[in-house]
C-alpha cells in the first residue's frame, strides 16, 4: 500500500473541525487588526528564496524542495511566507495603491527538515506582513496580535522573547565579533555545522541548537554592544509601546532568527508543550528586504504562527463540534417523513444526520451519541399515527414530545441556526 509521504500528515476529519475553527477565529481577529488576505502560489522561483532568505541559512542550503521544472526553470516549493508576499507586493504595485499594506496568509509551507514530533515537512502557517513604515507602535502592534491569535486558539503558557539585531550594519559589527570571538580555542568547541557557520553565517551560532554550542555562547556572548544609537532607541521605543499594551515578554539576546532578511526588533514565541527548541511562532522586522528585491525602500514587520504546532500546543483540550440532531427512524414510512424533515432542518440552517444503512433503533442512538449530536429526533410508525415525535436532549436524557408539523419551527427555538 501506498503511505502518505514522510513527513507530511493527513489533516482528519476528526481535527480539520478545529483547524477550521482556529482560522476563523485568526481571521476574525487580523480583520480587527486591519489585515487582509493574501495568496500567494505555493511555488516559486528558487532564485527569490536564495537571494533573500539568504544562501547559507539552513532553510537554503538544506532544506528546500527545488526542482528543474520541464521548461528548464528552477522552482522551489516555498518554505516561508515573506519572501513571496514581498514579491508579490512589489510585482502586483500594492505600494502605488497604498505604501502602507496589512497582509496577512494562511496555507501549506514546505522544508525538508528531517521528520520528528513538531517538525512536518508540510506544514501550515497564519502570517502577517505589514508593510510601509519603521513605526516603533507597529513593531508592538504585531507582537501583541500574535499573543491575540495565540489566546484566541487557546493556547496557554507561552513565552514571548524579544530581541533587537540592529540594522544591517549592527549585524555586520556583531558577525564581526563572534568571528574574533570564536576564531581562537572556544571556537574549536562548537559543533561541525557552527564551525561552518562562523565563516559563513556567524550570527546563527547564537540560535544553535545544540546543547554544548548553547553552553559555550552563553558563556562568551551576553551583551548586545554592536547597536548603533538609532537601532538602540527604536527598541526602546518598541518596548514602551509593548509595554502600554500590556504583554509580557522577556529580552533574549540570542535569538537572531535563521533567516538573512531581519533587521531590528526579532521575536519568538515558545511553548512548554513543545520543548525549549521549537517555536509556536516568531517574526521581526525586515527593514532592507522590499529595496533589495527591487521595490520601494519601505520598513516593515511580521510573524508567522505554526498552525501544527498550535495543535500540539492545544493537546487534546479543544472539544469537537458534532451535528445539532440526529433523526432516528423505525420503518420504512417513518424513514421517508424523516427525510423530508431533514431536508426541511438543513434549509433552516440547522445540521442534522440520519442513519443510511438501516441500523436498529439502539445502534442509531448509539450512533448519534459518537457523532456528538446534541439531539436525537425518534420517529416511528406510531409517531406518525399521532402525529408526534419524541425529541431527545442527549446530554440531560429529558425526551419530550414534539408536533410533527412544527418540528423546524420547535427545533429552530432550541438550536440557533450556525453563522
Ligand atoms: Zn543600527
Ligand atoms: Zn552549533
């Protein structure tokens, strides 16, 4: 038999009903926030991700899907957010309508990240993009929507961690120093892929995962003393701003974020559930990105939340919706009167289920009850004699008595139609 690819997952019914729910909530709240949607393909050149999240980054150089398409074209599935929506943003002139732009997307992502709890080779993301100006506020107003969609989903017991790379200069200075810092001895103790990274990429040395480079960068790197004055009092504004809104988060200096374009104000967002490794989500500003790809020079911030991760984060807390009734049956005439009230119910807006497969009264019942349906509505061959059926509240086991003709009308009082 054929298996679903490794690392990717099947979304079930039993679970999509809570995706569902996340992203209406999320999209309720970006609506709040002034975002609107974007879509962006899943596919784009290989070029735009090289270029932008940078060449020596571990997303680039190990774990894109690229592949030479029939026309000779390099493409990569996308395996992040921003790049595309910078792209398109500055490819469609979203700046000539307004300079300043809130998007936000929901959909797949794609790295071939080797498969482990927490890391799906597909997996899905809610990010923003706010595009258009350095305002500090700005900087806070982000931050605080990712803990808003976060509280929304339900998830508790996050932490937010923030830190403040610089500008582009600022991170040459700070690569410069951990180049000197680790050019000698402590250097030797890294593992094979800081080792690389110091002559490459110096600044991921600082969100190594490894416990020994952990160790040894915390002993040597504390303090930020590259940041030029005007980098340093943009983050301080940023914090006052983050502060007024009242979120709590913590200053973590070696968070940088293993992407090339940020700049400034960084953050991540880690949950107990998932261990000290994985983030629920994290973002930052990106200062430089928009002018490096060709567009107008214009500041701006975002986040991406793991949608997967919010899963693992909820356990198995969140309860699943199921239909509002069940309409049980006894013979063939009763069958008939049910299904035209179920058709009747399901125009009003109300969902309800019937059995298909002419089970007995008690494996209906049972049925209703693993549906999780709040009522079940027992018509029989007698029923329809008087004219009645029994309407049963599943939770309370109270059964009442309901008149056949205003079955709609009496359910109608009982379940409010869904939105
Ligand atoms: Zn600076
Ligand atoms: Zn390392």
């Amino acid at each position: 038999m054929i298996k679903a690819v490794r690392g990717t997952k099947d979304i079930l019914p039993g679970e999509s009903g809570i995706w569902q729910e996340i992203e209406k909530i999320s999209r309720d709240n970006l609506k709040l926030f002034g975002y609107r949607e974007i879509r962006t393909p899943v596919i784009e050149e290989t070029a735009l991700f090289v270029k932008n999240i940078g060449g020596e980054t571990d997303i680039v150089s190990k774990e894109m899907f690229s592949f030479v398409d029939r026309g000779e074209r390099n493409i990569s599935l996308r395996p992040e957010g921003t790049a595309s929506v910078i792209r398109s943003y500055i490819e469609n002139n979203l700046d000539k309508i307004s300079q300043f732009q809130k998007l936000y997307y929901i959909g797949p992502f794609f790295r071939a990240e080797r498969p482990q709890a927490g890391r799906l080779r597909q997996f899905h993301q809610i990010g923003v993009e706010a595009i258009g100006s350095l305002h500090p506020a700005l900087d806070a107003e982000v931050i605080a929507l990712s803990a808003k969609l976060l509280d929304a989903a339900g998830v508790k017991g996050y932490r937010i961690k923030l830190n403040n790379l610089g500008c582009r200069e600022d991170k040459k200075r700070l690569s410069k120093m951990l180049k000197e810092i680790f050019s000698d001895k402590k250097g030797e103790h890294l593992c094979e892929d800081c080792k690389r990274r110091i002559k490459m990429n110096p600044l991921r040395v600082l969100d190594c995962k490894n416990d020994g480079c952990r160790e040894i960068v915390r002993k040597t790197f504390k303090e930020a003393v590259f940041i030029c004055g005007e980098c340093k009092a943009h983050f301080e504004e940023v914090l006052k701003f983050v502060d007024m809104l009242n979120i709590k988060y913590e200053i973590d200096p070696y968070i940088v974020r293993g992407l090339d374009y940020y700049t400034r104000t960084v953050f991540e967002i880690t949950h107990e559930g998932l261990g000290s490794k994985d983030a629920i989500g994290a973002g930052g500003r990106y200062d430089n990105l928009s002018l490096d790809m060709e567009g107008p020079d214009v500041g701006a911030c975002g986040f991406a939340l793991g949608m997967d991760r919010i899963m693992m984060a909820l356990g198995k807390s969140k309860e699943l919706k199921g239909v509002d009734i069940f309409i049980a049956t006894i013979g063939g005439a009763a069958y008939a009167k049910a299904f035209g009230i179920l058709n009747d119910l399901r125009n009003n807006g109300i969902s309800c289920e019937i059995d298909y497969e002419k089970k007995s009264l008690k494996a209906q019942m049972r049925g209703a009850d693993s549906m999780g349906s709040k009522f079940v509505l027992i018509v029989g061959e007698d029923e329809i004699i008087k004219g009645e059926a029994a309407l049963r509240d599943m939770k309370t086991k109270e059964q009442i008595s309901v008149k056949m003709d205003s079955v709609t009308q009496k359910l109608l009082e009982i379940c409010s139609p869904r939105g």
